[in-house]
C-alpha cells in the first residue's frame, strides 16, 4: 500500500477505535446522547477514510499526484475537527457551532477534491 492509501487506513483504522470506544460507552452508561457523534465517527471516519485508502490503492496513479495529499490533509483535518466539534456540541457546548461549520464545510471540499482526483481517474480505466 503506498503513502496516501496507507495514511488514509491509519486514519480509518483510528477512527473505528475511537468510534467504537465511544459506542461501548455509550453502551454501559446507557446514555446515548453522542449517537450523532458515533455515527459522525463511524461513516464520516471510518468507512470514508478507508473507502478512499481503497480508491488510492486500486489507482495508485492518482495517489503519487500532489493533489491526492492536498485530499488526504484537508479530509484528516477537517474530519477531525468535525467530529471532535460535534462531541463537545452534543455535550452542550454552543460554542462549537461554528467550528463545526467550517470543519463540515472543509470536509465536503475534501469530498469535492476527491471528486475531481477520482472521477478522471476511473474514466481512464
């Protein structure tokens, strides 16, 4: 697995742990109040990250470009601040909000980055 595919699975390997440790807890205390933020976790991190680890690794190609670690970067960072902004708003910080906003905002542009490395990407093959 080469550099971007395999930063992608480490990250979506971190996120199941975390998204699964807060789904245990979430469990035994029987307060679900950070289900959005589980979910956030699961989806948004886990499955995300890997799906696109999977992208780069069937088209190494795209994942040598300069732009694939532009992706990588704007997806680790904001998805991050995403989540972590999501738990502390769920817990009742307001304050939050609009870090979450621009992390949300930062995270569909990863996704649009994405977009524009994948979509040439799959056409060619």
């Amino acid at each position: 697995m080469q550099k971007v595919a395999r930063n992608f699975f480490i990250l979506a390997i971190i996120y199941a742990l975390c998204g699964m440790a807060l789904g245990l807890h979430m469990g035994m205390s029987g307060d679900h109040g950070q289900a959005p933020t589980h979910a956030h976790i699961m989806l948004a991190g886990w499955v995300t990250s890997a799906l696109f680890s999977f992208f780069y690794h069937l088209f190494p190609a795209a994942g040598e470009k300069a732009l694939a670690t532009v992706h990588f970067w704007l997806a680790a960072l904001s998805g991050i601040g995403l989540v972590v902004s999501l738990y502390f708003l769920m817990s009742g910080n307001e304050a939050m909000e609009p870090l979450l906003g621009i992390a949300s905002i930062g995270y569909f542009l990863g996704m649009v980055l994405f977009a524009v490395i994948a979509l040439p990407a799959i056409s060619r093959k």
